[in-house]
C-alpha cells in the first residue's frame, strides 16, 4: 500500500520523507537499500547516492523507469522519487498517473547513480559518468525478476540500450523524452508526447510479459 503522503511534491515534508525511511527496509525494498549502501561504501559517494522509493515496486517492479542522474532535490528527500519536490518529479507524477501506470508495478533509477553538480545546479552527465554508471545498472537488472520491460528517459540514459541488450536480449526497451519542464514547455504538444510513451508503457504491463509497446 502505498503512503498517505503520495501526492506531488511531498517530500518536501520531512513527515512524508520518514514515512519512507520506515519502509526502506520492506521486504520487496530491502535487496534494493542494499544495493545503495554498497554503491556508497564502494565510491565513497554516500548521500549523493538517494535510495530506492519504497513506495514503487521494488524487486517486483515489471517495469524500470531509467533516467540521467539525480538532481538536488533526490539528494535532499534521500529518494529517486516522483513525490520530489522538483518539477521534472511533479510531471512524472502526474503524466504516469493519467497514463494510468500503477506505481507498484515500477521502479525508478538513473544511469547514473550519484549527484553530478555544484549542489545547486545539476550538470548534465558526460561519457566517463555513464561508462561508471552503467555498472551498476547491470548489477540492478539482475536484481529485478520480474523485469519486463526498461523505459529509457531522455538521451542519457538511452546510451544504455546496447548494454541492456547486451545482458538480457530478451528485454523489452522503450526510448522516451524527459518530462522535464526543460522539454515539456518548450513547446505546445511536448506535454502531450510524453503521455503517449506512458500509455504505451501502460498498455505493455495491461497485456502481460512478452507483449510489444
């Protein structure tokens, strides 16, 4: 079930952020606080490097949302998270909502993993950050059973497509642009173009394993 304080931009309530530090030892969350802790004891990065949110789907996730890195807003909440208090969050939030994708059937990560910026301003990741990041994201495929299907948000983390294939042919992948307000009030119809890569991703998880977008 998931917390009372989903709703955009909670985690700016410190109320809501200890409703998931409770739950980050959860039986479906557990393996997945694990694999943070020891990416921080291994590059020293410690907070830099935000959990797992709890309330996604954890090791049951079907499908993996896969974005750039995380901005300063993660690493204040402590979480990749829809519920951040940023407004790339609030859009996620709310166009996976009207697509319909229950969030229990997701998880959310980045290609990589740790903050990359002054801590004000996020900078965008370069070949030496993904080179680093991808591994441990093949670390996290093999973490994911039910994993079906991997969403690939933006270019960043599209640089992960022959990797993925590479590890698990059979995966599902889908590319998509990023919802943040950066792309999505560029333009009129940018709003409009992520909602149709999430309704394809809903209609995926509607019809099962090995069913294409």
């Amino acid at each position: 079930m998931n917390s009372v304080s989903d709703y955009p931009k909670s985690l700016k309530e410190p109320q809501a952020r200890q409703q998931k530090l409770a739950k980050l030892n959860a039986v479906n969350t557990k393996p997945l606080t694990h694999f943070v802790e020891e990416i921080r004891k291994e590059t020293g990065m410690g907070k830099n490097i935000p959990y797992f949110d709890p309330d996604d789907g954890g090791v049951d996730a079907r499908c993996l949302f896969l974005l750039e890195a995380p901005g300063p807003k993660a690493v204040e909440s402590g979480f990749i998270s829809r519920n951040n208090p940023d407004e790339t969050a609030r859009n996620f939030f709310d166009l996976n909502q009207q697509a319909g994708i229950p969030r229990e059937v997701t998880v959310t990560w980045n290609i990589v993993p740790w903050y990359i910026g002054t801590g004000k301003k996020i900078r965008a990741a370069n070949n030496h950050d993904i080179l680093e990041g991808i591994e441990y994201l093949t670390q996290l495929l093999f973490l994911l059973p039910k994993l079906e299907l991997v969403v690939l948000i933006g270019k960043k983390a599209q640089k992960a497509e022959v990797v993925i294939k590479e590890q698990i042919p059979e995966m599902e992948l889908m590319s998509m642009y990023h919802p943040s307000p950066m792309f999505i009030n560029r333009a009129p119809g940018h709003r409009d173009q992520v909602l149709v890569s999430l309704q394809k991703v809903a209609r995926f998880l509607a019809q099962g394993n090995n069913k294409a977008p």
